[in-house]
C-alpha cells in the first residue's frame, strides 16, 4: 500500500520525518524516501530499497546530510519516491499513495499531449510522475490535483512539498486512506497515522475529509478545497493493515478487533456452532486480537501455541520471491509444543487471501501434534482483488482461494452466485467450507459475515469500502 510522512516547523524537523515516516512500515515493503527543503534553498532527496533493510537501518546514515524546517518522506509498495518536479506551477516534492488502474490509458493521453515520461525498467512509468504530469496540465496545484483525482480509476492520496516550505495534502476523492493533521507548539505535520505523530509530541488537529485539500504552513493550516460527504474507507485498514494504536475516522484498529472476535464468537454460539476446543489462538501477528476477542466471548482459554521469530524477518512478506516469502514464514513459526500436543486448537486469522501460507501454518500444527484445528477468518471470503489500494493484488482473481473454489465447485455459472457462496448459512456457502476444509486440512472454518464485520468496525456502511467481499464499488 504505503503512506506518507511531513512536517513544516519553526525548528529543524528532519528527525521527526525520519521517525515519523519509520513509524509507517507497516505499510510497505519495497522503497522508502525522504525529501527537505535546504535552509540555504534547493532539496535534499535521498530514495531506497527497504525489501531487507528496515528503513530506520537504510536511511539512518542520511540523516547527516538532511537538515530543514520543512520535510516529508513515504514508504512505497510501488514505484520509487518522493519526486522533485520542476514545471510551470513550480519545483515541488511529490508522493502519492493509491491505485491507477488506467494508468496505461492515462500515459497515453498525455503523450497525445505532448508530455514525455522517464522509463521504468520494466517499461512502465512511474505512477507519481504520471500524477504530477497531470497536475501540471492546469493553471495550479488544486485544479490540478482535483483534476488527475477526475481522471485516475482507482484512488490517489497524495502529499505535496513546495520549495516555499509548505506542504499541500490532498486526501483521495473517496476518502479511502486515513490523512491527518497534528500540532505541537513549533509547527504541524501531515501522517496517515495518528500515533506516529503523538509518539512525536504533536497533537491530532485536523482529518481530512474525502477530497479535501489542505496547504500546511509552521503558523496553521488553510482548506484549499472543502471536502465530500461520500466516502468508501477502506475496511481492512482495521481487518489487517493498521497497527494497534491507529485510529481512523474515531474508531481504533485494536478494539475493532477485539469486537470483530467478540461478535464472530457470539454468532457462532447462537448458531450452535461453537466448537469444543481447548485453546483459542490468533495468528500472529494482526490475528491476535481478533482471536483474543474470540477467546473473550466464548469462555475459551486464549493461548499462543505457536510465536514468530522476528529479528531478523519481521515480515513475512518482504522478500519479493514468493518460494523465498514461503520458505521465511514456515522458518518464523516456533512451536510451543506443551500448547499444540494432543491439543484441540481453534486459529483465527485476520484473513484467508490465497491460503497458501496457512496451509503451511497447518500442516506445522498436526505435525507437532495438534489433534484438531479449527479456523476462523476474521474478516469475509475475498472475491475480488481489490483495484483501489492493492491488498489483493494478483494476477487473476482465480489466484484467491474463495473464487477458485467457486470455479471447482460450480466451473459453469458458479460466478452469478458468489454471494450465496460468501455467505457460510447457504448451501452454496456451506459447500464453499466444506471444499476449503478439505483442501487445508480444517478440521471446521467459518468466516466473519459481512455485518459482523461493519458492526465492529462502527461506521455506517455507506461509509465503508467493501469491494473485495461484495464487489460494491
């Protein structure tokens, strides 16, 4: 996915961008970069790769060289960034974070027009630049961010810098990723992440709404463009990808979770479903709290059979191998075998994407010794790879395992019926568990319903992105 940092102050702020910006790999794997503004003028840009080096570790001898009163960085999943641009509305910094599924389109009608890109070495273009490119096409920065925001299928949030010392920040059109406003007694930053900035001792200020556009100076910060009431947040920003402590639109990523299991359990106890087990467990790490609200309604003892091994792999998807990425989660999984022997275990995880890995989890599990082991998915089947932030990228949807089971099951029409099979009370749904089970070794499974899921999360559905479970846009 990916996120961004900045900061404009009457002091030096390139340490809290450092710190602000590490505080955001969670959210990415692949590059990271960081950009200020010179006290004497000019920037001083640095970008790297963060596939097996942290990003404190990778930028910590930089920071020598960076020094200002007005700075921003990101992690990236994508392509590499922050930019320097120079053009007619000025030389500015860029970072966007989103989604461009008609980016080749989109590349080619502004070479109709005359612009030309730098070519990535795959060929393609570089999202950001193909962004500014567009940006520059109007008389200012706000037309012009409304205008590539108009133009781009997908979503795009993004952070501006201006060699003046300011910061623009513009929140996607649809809301679907968090932008906030902190505030100490120096300065104001702009962070996806609530808690990045409180560690730093700013205050939360402001939270922009959808297409909200906002200018950041050291003395405040002004609306450039009011915001829409629609929104699609996106759901797995509490599901999966937000750290504990995070907070979107007022409802915190931990205690969503520890309802989300609360609710799974109480429906199951309802539905005479419950099974008898002697522990309870969530898959490390995200799957905790789901599975320790879980353990919480359904009386049953929550334990960690099994831990991660994570100083040196602290997550399982950095490598970009996937046989490499298999081999280091089976590597993390460390056994507490006094929990798993001859013991009844029911998982939660906070999802099911392609299974491949929990298989993996599985198979460790009755090979230690477990007698039988149950899972629970935090969240819905997924259906559809999402084309807004990317969290379920693949190259075809048959690559998740919900969508290639519906094909198994039912090869012709079984795509006119995905929400009978999303749904575990049907017979479709039904056979859906049973196929999965079957496949992965479940001794039972059953997914979180998607009203489950939103009454944890507290908002209004409207509000909610739910694309890759229904395929509501």
């Amino acid at each position: 996915m990916g996120a961004f940092f900045g900061a404009v102050s009457h002091r030096d702020v390139v340490l809290d961008v450092f710190f602000g910006v590490d505080y955001h790999s969670h959210l990415g794997t692949r590059r990271a970069g960081m950009v200020s503004c010179l006290p004497d003028g000019g920037f001083k840009k640095e970008i790297h790769s963060i596939e097996n080096t942290p990003f404190r570790t990778r930028f910590d001898h930089d920071l020598p060289e960076f020094e200002g009163m007005c700075a921003m960085g990101c992690i990236s999943d994508s392509d590499p960034q922050p930019l320097l641009v120079r053009s007619k509305l000025g030389v500015y910094a860029i970072s966007t974070v989103g989604n461009i599924t008609n980016q080749a389109d989109l590349v080619e009608k502004m070479e109709e027009r005359g612009a030309q890109f730098m070519s990535l070495s795959n060929g393609d273009v570089n999202a950001t630049e193909l962004v500014a490119t567009m940006i520059n096409t109007q008389d200012d920065l706000v037309e012009g961010i409304k205008y590539a925001q108009g133009q781009i299928e997908g979503s795009l949030t993004l952070l501006i810098m201006l060699e003046s010392g300011e910061l623009v920040a513009a929140r996607d059109k649809m809301g679907r990723l968090p932008v906030l406003i902190g505030r100490d007694d120096d300065g104001y930053c702009v962070s996806f992440e609530s808690f990045a900035y409180e560690k730093l001792g700013y205050a939360s200020e402001h939270e922009l709404g959808s297409a909200e556009i906002v200018r950041v100076r050291a003395d405040g910060y002004e609306v450039l463009s009011e915001p829409v009431d629609e929104m699609r947040i996106c759901s797995f920003l509490w599901v999966y990808y937000g750290y504990p402590n995070s907070v979107y639109e007022g409802q915190n990523v931990e205690t969503m979770r520890y309802a989300n299991g609360r609710i799974m359990a109480r429906d199951e106890r309802e539905a005479g479903t419950l099974p008898d087990v002697d522990y309870v467990a969530g898959v490390p790490d995200s799957g905790l709290p789901h599975g320790i609200g879980y353990a919480m309604e359904s009386g049953k003892t929550f334990a960690r059979p099994f831990v991660k091994y994570t100083p040196t792999w602290p997550r399982s998807f950095m490598p970009t191998n996937q046989e490499i990425r298999n081999r280091v989660a089976k590597m993390k999984q460390i056994p507490v075998s006094e929990l798993i022997d001859g013991k009844k275990l029911l998982l939660v995880d906070d999802s099911i994407v392609r299974g491949t890995q929990l298989r993996e989890t599985v198979d460790f599990l009755y090979n230690t010794g477990a007698k039988e082991v149950h899972m629970r998915s935090a969240c819905p089947p997924i259906m559809y790879g999402c084309k807004y932030l990317s969290f379920s990228r693949s190259n075809s949807e048959y690559e998740l395992i919900a969508r290639r089971k519906i094909k198994e099951l039912e090869p012709e029409g079984g795509e006119e019926h995905i929400a009978e099979y999303a749904d575990g009370k049907t017979k479709r749904g039904k056979c859906l568990l049973k196929s999965i089970c079957e496949e992965m070794g479940f001794d039972s499974l059953s997914f979180q319903s998607l009203d489950g899921l939103l009454e944890a999360i507290g908002l209004p559905r409207e509000k909610v992105c739910t694309y890759c479970w229904d395929g509501r846009e």
